[in-house]
C-alpha cells in the first residue's frame, strides 16, 4: 500500500518539475525583456549602459527559453 501511495506522489512530483520549469522560464525571458526595453519606455533607469543592459537582457532570455523548452518537452513529449 505505502509503495503505491509513494509511486502516486513521485507522479504528481514529476509532473509539476516540468510545469515550474516552464513558469521560471517564462519569468527569466519576461525579466530578459525588461532588461532590454525598460529604459527606453521609461519604466526604469539603470546605472548600466544600455548596451549592458541588452546583452543581460539576451542572456535571460536565452537562459528563459532553455528552460522553458525543458518544460515543455518534459511535459509534452516525455511520454514512457
């Protein structure tokens, strides 16, 4: 009883890994555009240059859309 119990929960477990891997991917890419266009909409003023800003901005970015094609592989087409 207590195996099947504990196979449920690693189930569930792994179910929502890939789902936060998705939301923290969406969270860095978001953050990644802010770095880029925050100044130039005036919703923020930095003390680095703007061309600073945009290559942290497109490392987010990237770093963002890593995660979330992790995500969304291990949720879509991980299938065993």
């Amino acid at each position: 009883m207590e195996k099947l119990e504990e196979q449920t929960n690693r189930r569930l477990e792994n179910k929502y890994r890939p789902m936060g891997e998705l939301i923290r991917g969406i969270f860095f890419i978001l953050f990644g555009l802010f770095a880029i266009f925050a100044q130039k909409l005036g919703l923020g003023e930095f003390r680095l240059s703007q061309q600073w800003m945009t290559v942290i901005g497109a490392v987010l970015i990237l770093y963002g859309a890593f995660r979330a094609y992790n995500g969304i592989r291990k949720l879509f087409f991980n299938r065993h």
